[in-house]
C-alpha cells in the first residue's frame, strides 16, 4: 500500500470534489488523514444535499463514510500560527491540526457585483439560491430570475423546477457569440456536465436572453422586482427571487496566510499540486476555475504526492507514484484546456461598472456606498479611511467587486481569517504561551 | 427526508423538513429580513455558504451563528436580529423570546 511514510499526517481543507478526493488518495496512500469543512455536510456546495446525487458523489462520499478519514463538520480555519499546524473553530472551540502535508482545496466563492437594490432580501446568488433549495427551502410557485454570469446559470435555472420554482427569464450578460465558442468547447470536457448544460439549453430556451444584465432591483424591505437590460432594451419582472452572480472567484485566503504565491487571482502549484509554500498542495477552483471534473482529478494527485512524495526533493519520485497518478493526470490537462475555454467565453461586460449608482452599497457588512470610494487609492486606503472590507465578511464579498469596479487588488489577509469569539482567541493565546503543551487538541476524541 | 421537525423562529413554532438549515427555518417562519445593516437596510442571506455573513442570527442563545450552515435540530431555538431589535426598541427585549 505505501511506499515509505505509513504514518504522514495529512490535513485536507474543503470537502468538495477536490479535497474529497485528496482525502481518500492520500489514505489509500497509507497516510492518517484528516478532512475538514465548515459546512454541516461533506460534498461541497456543488454537491450538498443533492437531489438526487450525482454517482460520482454518492461513490466518494459513500467511501469517505466507511474509510478512517478523520471527517470534522462545522469546522472553520482561522489562523496558522506556526508551521505545521493549523488553528481552526470547531463547534465553537478551538482546534489545533497538525500536520506533515496541508492540501487546500477551500473551493471557490460567487462574483457578487452591485448594482441599485442587489442588497434587498431576496437577492441572492445562483449558488446562493441552489444551496437554500438543497438546505430545505420550498420554492414551489416561487417566481425566481436567474441572472449574471456563467454555465451555472444554466444548471441552476434547470434545478430550480425541482423546487417548485417558475424561471421566467434567465439573463446572462455575455454576449451570443461568446456563449458559441463556449457550446463548442465543451466538447474537451470530460463526464456528464455537457451534456447536463445541453439539456439545460434545450429545457429553457425561450427563457434564455444572452447579452443582458440586471441595472435595478425593485422592493422596500423585501424584493419586488427586477429590471433587466439587453442593448437599449429595458423591461422590469416581478418575482420573487433574483438569482444573480458573475462567476467564481478562488477562496484564496487561506493560501495567502500560509504565503503561498498567486498570480492573476490563482494559488501557483507545480505538476504535484505543491504549492511555493512547503508541504502546502493545492487542488480545485483555487488553482484556476474549472469545475467538480477539474477539482477531482487536481484532488486525486494532490492526495497522492502529499502522500508519497519523499521528504527530501532531490529524491528520485517512486515509480508507485507515478504509475498511480498517470490517470489523474491525463484527465487534469483535458480539464485545463476546458477551464481556458470557460475563461475566454464569459468575460464581463464594462457596462456592469456603471451600474451602481454612487449612493449604491459596494461594501454591504460596513455600508460604504459607491460615493465613499472616491478618492481612494487603493483597496488598502479605502479600507482605512472608508472601513471598506472591515465587516463581518472581511472583504470576501466587495473584494472582488472593487476589484472589477475600480482595479483594486485586495491585500493583507491577516489572522483570524473568519470572526471568532473573543474567548477562542484568547483560549488559542494561552495554548500558545504553554509550550509544554503545543497541541492540546489535536485530535478529538482519540 | 420527508420527516419534519419543530423549531423555534423568534419563538414562534416553525416546522421544518429534516436536514433544513437554519436560514432556512427562517426563510420558511415568513421572515426575510434577517437582521439590519449598520444604517438600517433589511438584508437576508446572500451567499447561502458561510461567505457573505448576511445570515447571521442567534442559535440557541449563542449570537452571530452563519445560519446557513447550521443544521435545524428538534426544539432549535432561533433569533433573527431584527426581531431582536424590534424588541430592543420597545424596552422590552424580553418579549422577543430571544433572551432566556
């Protein structure tokens, strides 16, 4: 079963395609092997709660079940105080994860973009809506818009009838001829997902209005509904839920706080999925968007080279690895080309920077509106001077909208990456100045 | 799945599908205005994945829970901020049923 490491502990981030898979490679590689995900469920968001499971989640979170892998729910990173160890909140306490090999697989967040109302009740993501549905919410008789950017629109748009909901129109900003070239690429995709979007195009045609945006979303304390806007075209539609995201963008924060290096928004990794940073891999969206195909396939060989690869990096690579990993990475570089197709084939619109009006919110945990930004230099001096990024999310939401809205790369992520109660830092504090002690916790409950 | 369970949304009895969240409960008790922005704008969830915060409520007497990945269990007992703060405004917080 191993080559030379059967007792290399390995810590997985994310329990989606891409961290599933890394879990159980890297236990099938004979490493100890601990995953974790503050969701309540493993799958990730794609496949929470599905309805029903698609095969392949059903097999992997079937195996992940009867496997040793140690699976920690609810649990949230929040700092990695020193090498090799991780401090996370797990049901309110604190955690502390060592490990030989850290793979990130934290997935990726929705591209929210303002624009007047989009922060009334009932505005939400498209993976926003998706997640509510799979949580329990009944949408039967539910009007619901589906808008902004991507295939997810289109999959999306084809569950939501499961739930009861009506799709009366689904509003993607890019252009017809974009989305052609993209129809054309899918054909470098592995698995089932074309033809889950085909079916998608066939089930909603009429519905389907490419070139065009939401510019205003209509209600008081509660959406009413949404004007949307194609060319010179503008026209307002009542519904109950608006729907509306503008793509991925990586969930970097962790990578970043262990000083992995990221260039054009994604984690840098080499052909084992190893980061700049030691004994950190990486697998799934934050290394380029590209789906649950590319995630586990990344997934797959980050768990085996954090598994089996040998200490010392001049050591020659086991033949075990490599006859292992073959598969996996025959399918990555069929995805990587996929991954560049879906890249090149939604590219924002520039009339989504006018859409917010300057008393328009950009920063929602803060309220700082559009207005507040000018004169800002930088996401760091709106920060400062504006409390831009100060909130709750800590930037995970205005981040990537000033970052399109206004150029601003986001800087500085800084421990803890989530709010956690006062008491859990301290706690974390203490644990840290008591050096007889440094993992008081490491494992629950063995 | 087709079990139900009773929860409790700013103490009004909710009953809910086995396996709903929390936001959820709340979406279904006919509240979607989970809590005010710093100026007072009504928000509900955004994300529906522990990203945006917006869902933030009061789980069981422990504040700021992301409501969206917490799993509805028998007798829950939910605050929306809003109704907190409604109460909060009458001087009687009390009456809200969100402090025991």
């Amino acid at each position: 079963m191993s080559d030379l490491h059967p007792s290399r502990e390995i810590v997985v981030v994310g329990a989606g395609p891409a961290g599933l898979q890394a879990a159980l490679a890297a236990h099938d590689a004979g490493a100890r092997v601990t995953l974790v995900d503050a969701s309540p469920e493993a799958g990730g968001q794609i496949w929470r709660g599905g309805h029903p499971p698609s095969r392949i989640a059903a097999r992997l979170l079937g195996r992940l079940r009867d496997s040793p892998v140690q699976f920690l729910r609810g649990c949230t990173i929040v700092d990695a105080p020193k090498p090799g160890q991780l401090l996370a909140m797990h049901d309110g306490n604190p955690l502390w994860l060592s490990y030989h090999r850290l793979v990130l697989a934290t997935g990726a967040r929705e591209r929210f973009l303002p624009f007047p109302g989009w922060t009334l009740p009932n505005v939400l993501g498209v993976g926003g809506i998706q997640a509510l549905a799979k949580g329990g919410l009944d949408l039967a008789g539910k009007r619901v818009v589906v808008a902004g950017s991507g295939p997810l629109l289109l999959s999306v748009a084809a569950s939501l009838p499961l739930y009861g909901a009506q799709v009366p129109v689904i509003a993607e900003q890019a252009s017809l001829s974009h989305l052609v070239r993209f129809a054309l690429g899918l054909r470098y995709l592995p698995g089932k997902i074309p033809e889950a979007l085909q079916l998608a195009w066939r089930l909603q045609p009429l519905r389907f209005q490419a070139a065009t945006y939401p510019v205003r979303a209509h209600g008081d304390m509660r959406l009413t509904a949404v004007t949307l806007r194609s060319a010179d075209r503008e026209w307002t539609v009542d519904c109950d839920y608006l729907a509306c995201a503008f793509g991925f963008v990586p969930n970097l924060e962790l990578a970043e706080l262990l000083g992995c290096t990221v260039r054009e928004g994604f984690v840098v990794v080499d052909n084992w999925q190893q980061t700049t940073a030691p004994d950190v891999y990486c697998a799934g969206e934050p290394t380029g968007i590209g789906g649950a195909e590319k995630a586990m396939a990344e997934g797959a060989v980050a768990g085996l080279a954090a598994a089996l690869l040998p200490e010392d990096a001049n050591s020659p690579v086991s033949r075990n690895l490599h006859s292992q990993a073959a598969p996996h990475l025959a399918r990555r570089a069929r995805c990587h080309h996929f991954a560049q197709v879906l890249e090149r084939s939604f590219p924002l619109r520039p009339e989504l920077r006018d859409l917010p009006l300057p008393e328009t919110t950009v920063c929602r945990c803060e309220d700082v509106p559009l207005i507040h930004l000018e004169g800002c230099s930088s996401w760091r001096d709106a920060k400062l001077q504006r409390r831009l990024g100060m909130g709750h999310c800590q930037g995970r939401v205005c981040g990537a909208a000033t970052e399109f809205l206004l150029g601003w790369p986001m800087q500085s992520v800084r421990p803890p990456l989530s709010p956690v109660p006062v008491r859990l830092l301290a706690a974390a504090a203490l644990a840290k100045a008591d050096d007889s002690n440094p993992h008081p916790q490491t494992r629950p409950g063995q | 799945m087709s079990t139900s369970i009773e929860v409790f949304v700013n103490s009004a009895p909710v009953e809910v599908k086995a396996g709903s969240t929390a936001a959820v409960a709340i979406l279904v008790a006919g509240v979607d205005a989970f809590r005010l922005s710093p100026s007072g704008q009504p928000r509900g969830p955004l994300c529906g994945m522990g990203i945006c915060a917006e869902c933030r409520a009061t789980i069981d007497g422990v504040a700021n829970q992301y409501t969206c990945l917490r799993l509805c269990h028998p007798g829950m007992r939910i605050c929306t901020e809003v109704a907190a703060a409604g109460a909060g405004a009458r001087g009687d917080a009390r009456e809200s049923g969100c402090s025991e």
